[in-house]
C-alpha cells in the first residue's frame, strides 16, 4: 500500500466506504466514469465504474455473497491500481496499461449485495430496519451474522439467475429465506439481481469474472456452452494464481453460469484464499497478487484476441 492511496486496506469496508473513495478517485481521476446500476432492496446505490474506452469491454464484479466483502476491497485497490499507472503513463506489472485502456472498456460492479455486506459487518437495530423481524427469524434468531450470504430478504443472489433455475431451486430444497442457499420465490426476483442482469445485457461484454472467497479455485464451465477459448484463458489464470481450474460443478442459477448461457462468451468465478468467510482483512495481502494478476491476464487475453 501506498501512502497517498486512496482505498484502505484496514478493518470492515462497507458501502459507505466505497461510495466515498469513489468520490474521491473520481476527483482525482476524472477519466473514470460511475454509472448507478440500480439499488439494493433497502435503497442503497449499486455503483458499476467505467475505465477505459477501447471497444472490447469486460467485466468484473464482486461481494454477491455478504460475508465476501473482501472481494470489493480487492477490486476496489485494482481500481485505483489501474487508474494509477494509466494516470501516470508507468506500467502495472510490465503491462502497458495505458495502451490496454484504449483497447478495452473495464466495467467493474464492486458491491452487488451492499444491504448483506452491511448486516455482516454490523448488524443492525430494530427501529430502522423493516426487515428486522424476517432477517432474526431466517437467522434462527441469532444475531451473529458471520454466515450470512444473502441479501436483506433471505435470497441468495447467486441463485438468482435464469439459468436452470428451477433445477437450482430443487437442488437447494430450502423452503423460504435463509442466510444463504434460498434462490428465491423465481428468477431475479430481487433488485440486486435484476440491476446485474440488465446491466449485463445492456453491454456487450467478451469476458465476465464474479470474485468469490472460498477455496482457491476457477469455474469456468457451464453445462458444454462455453466456449473453446475458455479453455486457454482458464489454463492463464491457473498460471498466473497458482488456483485450481474447475470445468464443472452441480450447479445452475448463479451469474457467471448464466452469462455462458445466454452469451456464449468466457464466463468465470474466482473463488479467492481460503478459510471460513468472511475472510479477514489481514489475509488480504497475500491473496491480492493472485487476483491481481488474473485480472490483468483477463484483460491481456481480450486485447490481443480481439487486437
């Protein structure tokens, strides 16, 4: 880290937290846009940021599970990485980033579920919150939060997708909401989930990674219908991490699942470090090169593939 960065690797990282540095590294780098992509079931902004105007556009996002906030810090310092070097006209990790910026478009969603993130990290009182009541009863009346996955109203966002949706629902057998595993009463059911989907269809993107925190491992397989060139960009990814590839998992409804499924196109989850989540900030560190460098590798294949 360095002194005069603007996002902060130390302690939680909430909405409030991104919504500011956001602010701040607009100011400082005028060249990256914010667009709002919709809001979460309690209000709060879905921010999607733009950098670059190349083309070839591919898309990050991160924190569709509460309790794996930290992957919205991991974007977030990429972010200002990126934004550093290209500012600067210096190289990222020998990539000339300034070049790759005006070949690609970077799209990057940093907390899809910000109303988990915030119950995660500090619950919350009776009085200002409706969903009280509902959250305490589907948490089995504990206020404990640590496990929870899903948005406000008990659905998993990650089951959301129309996708084999009903196979999932079957699948997850639960019957209402629940921390985590509920795929909802149908598909995109919640605002979270629709703000992705819409947003995903109103781009063109070549390439697609959801950051996760569990396992150290890349999906990158969806029932036979991605395509050859996942294959060589997931052996990359392998390289660069030291992460396991996965081709298939009994799984359907989830984002990157259902971004093969309708597009065709590289899709994946990362499943970044290990341990019980939420991943605490001191692991950051040694997971960040990681992670770093798939990103990096990601928007290297899309430039020279397409360039």
């Amino acid at each position: 880290m360095q002194d005069h960065d603007i996002v902060r690797v130390q302690g939680g990282y909430n909405h409030g937290k991104m919504m500011n540095d956001l602010d701040l590294m607009q100011q400082a780098y005028p060249e990256m846009g914010v667009i709002h992509i919709g809001r979460s079931v309690l209000g709060r902004s879905i921010p999607a940021v733009r950098i670059g105007t190349g083309p070839r556009e591919i898309h990050f996002n991160g924190a569709f599970h509460a309790n794996e906030w930290i992957t919205t810090l991991l974007l977030m310092v990429f972010m200002e990485r990126v934004l550093q070097a290209s500012h600067s006209k210096t190289p990222l990790d020998g990539m000339d980033i300034e070049k790759v910026l005006k070949e690609i478009t970077l799209w990057i969603v940093p907390m899809v579920n910000p109303d988990g993130v915030e119950l995660v990290q500090y619950g919350f009182l009776a009085d200002n919150n409706p969903y009280y009541r509902a959250v305490l009863e589907a948490n089995k009346g504990s206020t404990n939060f640590q496990n929870w996955k899903a948005n406000i109203r008990g659905v998993d966002l990650n089951d959301q997708f129309p996708a084999y949706w009903e196979e999932e629902y079957r699948r997850r057998d639960t019957d209402g909401p629940a921390p985590l595993n509920f795929p909802g009463p149908f598909p995109l059911s919640e605002p979270e989930a629709q703000a992705m989907a819409n947003f995903t269809l109103e781009h063109d993107f070549e390439l697609v990674i959801a950051f996760h925190t569990q396992g150290e491992e890349i999906y990158w397989g969806y029932r036979k219908l991605e395509p050859p060139e996942s294959k060589n960009i997931v052996r990359q990814f392998e390289k660069v991490s030291g992460y396991k590839a996965i081709q298939y998992v009994d799984s359907d409804a989830g984002y990157k699942d259902w971004f093969i499924y309708q597009c065709q196109r590289p899709g994946f989850t990362v499943e970044c470090g290990k341990g019980q989540n939420p991943l605490p900030v001191k692991q950051f560190w040694s997971i960040w090169p990681k992670v770093k460098n798939i990103m990096l590798a990601s928007m290297l294949f899309v430039q020279e593939f397409n360039g």
